[in-house]
C-alpha cells in the first residue's frame, strides 16, 4: 500500500503507479 495515496501497490515497485511517489528509500545498487 502507497503511504502517500493509499493505493494498493505490486510487490518491489518502486515508484507507486497511481501518483509517482517513490517507496523504496534507498534503492539497490546492481554490480555491473
């Protein structure tokens, strides 16, 4: 669930799909 729109929000999103807000707060580093 979105904390700023309260919409229902798929696992490991990281930006909430109905208003953008961004719901990892430190997002993975991938070794390239």
């Amino acid at each position: 669930v979105c904390p700023n729109c309260g919409a229902s929000v798929p696992l490991g999103a990281v930006y909430c799909p109905y208003c953008g807000y961004r719901l990892l707060q430190s997002p993975r580093r991938v070794r390239v």
